[in-house]
C-alpha cells in the first residue's frame, strides 16, 4: 500500500478550508499553515466585551436546497447547525424630507414598487426585472470545475441554460454607473448607488436579487464567526491539522515544481503539491520572487482594480430596536455632516442593525456595524506615525456617532461598546493586496479575463481564492477550493470524492 500524496495549503481562510476538507475527503494528507492566530481570514468574528463583531457576512448564497450549491456547504459542514434568517428587505434608503426606499427581496413586490415610485423610469426597471426573473429560473453548474469541461459539458451548458447566458453577457459590459445614467428617478439613482461600487457589472445586483428571492441567500445565526468555526471542525474531523502563527514567506520549488515551504522562522516543509489561499500579489511575487508570470498576469495586477479599502466600526448599544424591520445589509443613511475617512468623502453610509441576532450582543441589546469605503494610501502613511494612525481613527469614530446620533438621538447615553478597524487592519490581519477585503472588483473589464489557478511553467502549484475568482463572497472561495482537488484528483487519474455529515439547516 503506497503513502497517500501529500497538499501542503497556505492560509485557512475559506478557500484554503475548504481546499483542506476535499483533500481529506479524497484520500490526500493535508496541512494548512496559517500566518494568524485563528482560521477564516476575512470571514471572522471577534470579541468586545459581551458583543461579538461580525466581520463580514450578510448573506450565503446556497444557504437553502433550491440551489446546487448548497450541497457544498453540507460537505463542507458549514450549515448544518445553523438557523438561517430570510429578510424581506435588502435595505432601506432613509430619505429625510420625503418617504423612505425599500428594496425588497421578492422581486414581484420589489417590481411593483420601483413602478410606482419611478412610473418614468418603467422601461429600465422592466429590462432590469426581466434579467432577474431570467436568473431566478436557472442554477449554474457547480458540481463539476469549468477546467474540466469537455464539448459536451459546454453544448450542454449553452443548449440547456442559454437564455441566462445571453443575460450574463449583457448585464456583465453593464456598470452600475452605465445604469444609473440610464434612470431619470433621484431618489432611484441615489438607490442603486447606496450600497455597491459603481464600477460593478450590473450582474452583481441581478444575481444577488435573484438568491434572495429564491430564499436561497439566508443569513447563518452568529455569522462569520460561527461559520466559519463549523469548517474548521468539519476539516478537523476529517483528518485535517491547522498550524497557526505560520507565515510562509518562500514557495519553494525545484526543476520548474513546487516541492514545499519556508516559514517566516526558517522552517521548511515540502508535499507533492502546493495551494496558495493567500494573497494573490504576496503569493506571486514575493512568495515565489514574480519568477512564474506572463502577461496576462502583468496585466490583472496593473489594470485590475480590487475591492476598495475600508474602515469598518462596530458599536454595541444597550438598545433592542425591536422597531425595525430586518434587513439584509441595513439601513442607508444620509450623513447631514460629511464623513472623511482618509482621503474619501461620505455624504451616506450604511448601517447594519444585528437586531435578528440575538448571539451577537447580550439580550436587549444590539450590535450595530457599518462599512466605509476609504483610500489605502493615506492609511498606510499614518500607520507609521502611531499617535496620528489612533488620532485619525478615533475622529472618524467621534463623527461617524455624531452623524449617527442625529438619526437616533434616543441612543445618545446608549453606546457602550466602540470599535474600528482599518485598511492596515486588514492589511496586517489577512495580508491581502492593499487591504482589499474581498479580493478583485467585478468591473466590465474584469469580467473579459479568466484568471487560472495554475502559474506559467510551475507544475504542482495551484492559487485558490478571490484573487483568481473575481467578484468575492464566500462561494466564489469555497468552489474554488473544492475545484482545486477535482484538478488534483483529475492529474492523480483519481475520481473526485465528496460527503457530506449529519443533519440540515433549519430555515427561519
């Protein structure tokens, strides 16, 4: 009986676990080494107190059985025990002077209501409802990896889910700002820009509205943190072993094949392959000493945009807002004093209520958190001047409640826990290229170029993750790390194994 072959894995975010957890499904001796001191990278929870900070997720596409992609998430462990919150709203638009916008989560009321607010605008709202209802009828194949596709899988693929197709192409040369331009509605306009980037493909929104009016795009009680935690058990119980505090500075290689390790303390391991989970720019070019590129790649990390930087605050209050209805990413609120963070001017922002997470904060009480977007650079110069760095990030914090106070004076005594981070937080925390927290921006221009997982001329090496899988969000890491060992059994002429464990979710 022959050793089984070994997979060595850089970083155990969620691309990395869930490499690490088919690798053990599939027979393969796995380790990930991780730089920090716990898993998930970007998808974290923290403590403050008696609050727990989510760090990142609103919403889990797969999170119900309608869609192929929920059976990852029960291989993967992620959601068996988990109670899943549907909202029936994806946000809402505080519109002082006038009525407020909600964007609903079921596309036939959502319809209904964009034609009455926006009767001048019917033509745009029924080309953009159409590209929905069109994605609401199909699901993508997710079982098998796009690299193994054969003629078939792709005839199939265009004969079987052409109408979707032929959408996708069209919403993705779309931006959010080419649509807006389209819209003679203000407060429709200000809508569609309150929560995604406008350089985004338009098939960013129509996806995502397509999920959550199938129901399938819930919210896991306890967030990123608690969901994260069931794929590290799950990959434990699979064999699996994590080392943490282990930054890997060196990929070495041997005659054009990666062959191991070095450790930022001078160890080294080796293994029959190598996955980086890392970040993209770390890995390529400092890592492996930009030895392995082409132009294509020249091309991604000049031209490519990533997911803007941002300063993120959490603050818990000693307040339940039973009042509120849910929502999916919160409530978006006019600043009636612009914010400044870095080099970057908010005149909104978005604040999520956690009030249908009662695991997050002590009963009656609620965590509150809001993304900002902000500059890298300006940051990255105060980090180094630590009595500035706090002084800049304690006046953001002071405005941020002074704007928020004007919306609810109610909680005026009421804040009893604060916290924020920064771009550098995110920098020194994951390593991710300028402190992107979600790898690159799905723009037009993005969406022409497919980015490989392999290198040019390295053999036995893969990258996994959102800088190979443009557009973020926990899917795009967990497939990629599933599609990884499929390529690896594939080249091991082994068939690719998957099972899932215990129970189901429970849907709310």
């Amino acid at each position: 009986m022959t050793n089984p072959k070994s997979v060595i894995i850089i970083g155990a975010g969620m691309a990395g676990l869930s490499a690490g957890c088919y690798a053990q499904m599939n027979g393969f001796d796995s380790q990930i080494f991780e730089m920090g001191d716990k898993a998930g990278g970007v998808c974290t929870s923290w403590k403050r107190g008696d609050y727990t900070i989510n760090g990142s997720m609103h919403w889990l596409v797969g999170s119900a059985p309608n869609v192929k992609m929920h059976q990852m998430w029960l291989e993967l462990g992620a959601i068996q025990d988990k109670m899943l919150v549907n909202h029936d709203l994806f946000f809402v638009l505080k519109n002082p002077g006038g009525k407020d916008f909600h964007f609903y989560t079921n596309i036939d009321r959502l319809e209904s209501y964009l034609n009455h607010i926006a009767p001048e605008d019917k033509d745009e709202i029924t080309d953009f409802i159409k590209a929905v209802r069109t994605f609401i009828e199909y699901d993508l194949p997710t079982e098998k990896a796009q690299e193994l596709f054969g003629l078939f899988d792709g005839l199939k693929l265009i004969f079987t889910e052409f109408p979707m197709l032929m959408e996708a192409i069209k919403w993705s040369r779309i931006s959010i700002t080419d649509f807006v331009k389209r819209l003679k509605n203000p407060l429709l306009k200000t809508a569609f820009l309150a929560f995604w980037h406008p350089e985004m493909v338009m098939t960013t929104i129509i996806v995502t509205l397509a999920w959550l009016h199938k129901r399938t795009a819930g919210y896991p009680m306890g967030g990123s943190g608690a969901f994260i935690q069931s794929v590290v058990e799950r990959y434990q119980q699979l064999g699996g072993y994590i080392d943490y505090h282990s930054k890997v500075e060196k990929i070495i290689t041997y005659d054009d094949n990666a062959v191991g390790i070095q450790l930022a303390n001078g160890k080294q391991y080796f293994a029959d392959y190598i996955i980086s989970a890392a970040d993209g720019y770390t890995t390529i070019f400092k890592m492996l000493g930009g030895n392995y590129i082409d132009d294509t790649i020249k091309q991604v990390y000049t031209s490519f945009k990533p997911f803007p930087s941002i300063f993120y605050i959490a603050l818990g209050i000693d307040e339940a807002f039973d009042e509120l209805e849910s929502t999916v990413v919160g409530y978006n609120l006019p600043l009636l004093k612009p914010l400044k963070i870095g080099n970057t001017v908010h005149e909104r922002a978005t604040v999520q209520i956690y009030n249908f997470d009662p695991t997050l904060a002590p009963k009656g009480k609620t965590l509150m958190t809001c993304f900002l977007a902000t500059d890298y650079d300006s940051w990255e110069e105060l980090y180094h001047q630590r009595e500035q760095y706090e002084a800049a990030k304690d006046k953001v914090l002071s405005d941020f409640i002074e704007n928020l106070l004007l919306h609810f004076p109610h909680i005026t005594d009421k804040i009893e826990m604060k916290d924020c981070s920064t771009p550098m937080t995110y920098k020194n925390y994951t390593g991710n290229f300028r402190g992107s927290y979600e790898g690159w921006l799905p723009t037009p221009e993005a969406s022409k170029i497919h980015i490989k997982k392999t290198l040019p001329k390295l053999h036995r090496f893969y990258m996994i993750g959102h800088w190979v899988e443009t557009g973020g969000g926990l899917p795009p890491a967990a497939m990629s790390g599933r599609n990884v060992i499929q390529l690896i059994c594939n080249q091991e002429n082994k068939k690719f194994k998957s099972y899932i464990s215990s129970v189901e979710a429970v849907m709310l």
